[in-house]
C-alpha cells in the first residue's frame, strides 16, 4: 500500500525547441516527454525507494502508454490511474522566452485527466497513506478539486500529513474560486513547498519571511521556498536556512520543482530529516534542469546521496 498519494494531470509534454519560439507561428517542437506535475512528483518519490501512487487518468493512447511505461519502470503503483475509452492523454505544449519565462498550452480539461473526480478515490488507498501531495496545477476543473478535497480528508482521517505545492500556472488558476481553493489548502498544508511568488500570490503579505512565519503559527511544519539556480529557503519554527543552489548547467527548466518536491517528500517518509531533505531536494532539482525533458532528470536516490556526501562531508 502506498505511503505516498498524489493525484492530478498525467499528460505529454511538447516543447519548442528554440528560446524565442510562440504559438502563434509555426516551428519545431520536440516531444512527447512523460509529463505532468503530480507525476514528475511521484515518479521522484518511488525514485527516492518511497511506496507511491498517483490517481489519474490517461487515454489508450500512445501518450498514455509512455507514461504507463515510465512510471511502471521507476515503481509507481499506477493500479488507480484509469485508461479512458473516451477521451485522449492529455498534452502540454511549452515556449520558453528570453527572460526565462514559460508560456504553457494545456490540453487537460477535456482529456482522459479531466474525467478525474471524487469517484477515483477508494477510501482503502488511503489506510497506510504517510503524505498526500497536492500539486496547485491538478485544479484544472471542478472533478478535479472536489476530488483533492475527498483526498484532503480521507488522508486527514487517516493521520496523513497535507504536502502542497501551489504550483501556480496561470492558464489553469484563471478564476478566483480556484485561487480561494489554493489558500483553503495553503492553510490546512503541513508542509508548503512554493515558488518564490506564490507566497505573496495567496498571502497577499509582501514579506516573504512573514508570511512564512503565519503560516509555521498556523498549521505548517516547515515552508520551503524555491528559487531555481538562487537556491532555496526552509523555514521552520526553530530556524530559516538558506541552500545554495547545486551549480550546473541548465539545459530545461521545467519539473525542477516537482522533482524537487518528490525528493522531499520521498526522502522525509523515509526518516530523513527536513534539512538533510531540503538540501537532497536541491541537488535534484538541479540535476532536473540538466536534461531536455520534464522528468527525464529524475535521480535516484543513491546517486542524489553520493552527491551530498561530496558537498556536505
Ligand atoms: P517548476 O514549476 O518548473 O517545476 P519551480 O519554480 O517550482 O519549478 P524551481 O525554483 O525552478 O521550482 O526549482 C526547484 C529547485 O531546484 C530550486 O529551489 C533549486 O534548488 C533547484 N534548481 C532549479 N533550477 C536550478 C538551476 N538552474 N541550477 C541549480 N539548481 C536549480
């Protein structure tokens, strides 16, 4: 049984294959890459030799198949994703700018992914569940959040701890309703692990710091705030430690987060302890950027410590 749960979008990515590219004209893309935020997680959690499992959705498709294949390969317990006869994978495109912005274009909603709802969880599921993980980006429709707030209570009634990454994505979090439903989790969140704006975007408290700290008085256990190659910040009621970044050459910036957030959660099921996870997490999310590909930079968990004992001892 899994001791880890996710649930949301498995999806193909499609990206441009030069920075500058848009939607609007035609170029090369390169792809399909196994994608989406709750699987890039899982998929680095079973990596990190936890018992994991995602709820999802794919078509009986070749999409589907890939990711069937890729999860299947690094353990993931895939017995609840559902292979739809209805609908298709879901796919993402992504453009990169010069600044180092993304554009995304999803094709969710009406995918295989977007029939998720409450009616995918089984209660049983959740009996040995340790960490429910909630990814911002899974609140693409209203099957979908009624389906995180089932998981929200079924882990809850199980003893499970709340892990959220608000991983705000502006195609999806377009109206207020699903930002009211991002801070509702925000709040009930054991551990938050946020981009460096999504703070402010669901405190509305401009100082990073201090809306930490209302959320350690609150209900967190630690925050932890990622700034891609800045580095990351973890703040605990005991102490704010800043982690420099692992230096390396980015190649694509996509899943860093989500591979980080599978480390963490992969590596604290397992008894490690926070900081030694946040700084195991940073060395993923930087081996993630190295390689073109949102999961295709997943470490495993001896290679990330072989790593830390070279920077740490
Ligand atoms: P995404 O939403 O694309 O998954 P994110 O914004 O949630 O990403 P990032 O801050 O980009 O997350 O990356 C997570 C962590 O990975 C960072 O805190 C850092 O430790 C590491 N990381 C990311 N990019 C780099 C980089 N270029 N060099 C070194 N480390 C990086």
């Amino acid at each position: 049984m899994a001791e880890i749960i996710t649930i949301g979008e498995v999806l193909v990515e499609v990206m441009a294959k030069s920075i500058g590219q848009n939607f609007h004209e035609t170029g090369e893309f390169i792809g399909p890459f196994p994608s989406g935020a709750p699987a890039i997680f899982i998929d680095q959690a079973a990596k990190c030799g936890s018992k994991a499992m995602i709820i999802s959705a794919v078509g009986e498709d070749g999409f589907g198949r890939i990711n069937i294949e890729r999860l299947t390969k690094d353990g993931v317990d895939i017995s609840s994703i559902k292979i739809s006869k209805d609908r298709a994978t879901g796919v993402a495109f992504v453009t990169y700018k010069e600044d180092g912005d993304r554009d995304f274009l999803f094709h969710i909603g009406n995918a295989a992914c977007g029939e998720i709802d409450e009616d995918f969880l089984k209660e049983e599921d959740f009996k040995d569940c340790r960490y429910f993980h909630i990814m911002g980006s899974a609140i693409y429709n209203e099957g979908t959040s009624r389906a995180i707030l089932k998981g929200m209570e079924l882990a809850l009634k199980y003893g499970a701890k709340i892990t959220f990454d608000p991983n705000v994505r502006k195609e999806i979090i377009d109206n207020d309703e699903k930002r009211k439903l991002l801070v509702h989790i925000l709040e009930k969140a054991h551990i938050v692990l946020a981009g460096e704006s999504e703070l402010f975007y669901l405190t509305e408290i401009e100082e990073e710091a201090v809306s930490a700290k209302g959320l350690l008085e609150n209900n967190a256990e630690a925050v932890i705030v990622k700034r891609g190659s800045r580095g990351t910040t973890l703040y605990t009621p005991q102490n704010t430690v800043n982690i420099e970044a692992y230096p390396v050459e980015e190649v694509d910036p996509t899943g860093a987060g989500d591979c980080f957030a599978g480390t963490f959660v992969g590596c604290i099921n397992q008894g490690i302890t926070v900081e030694k996870a946040v700084k195991l997490a940073s060395i993923a999310g930087a081996k993630a950027v190295t390689k073109k590909g949102p999961m295709e930079g997943n470490t495993d968990l001896q290679e990330l410590s072989r790593i830390f004992e070279e920077i740490y001892q």
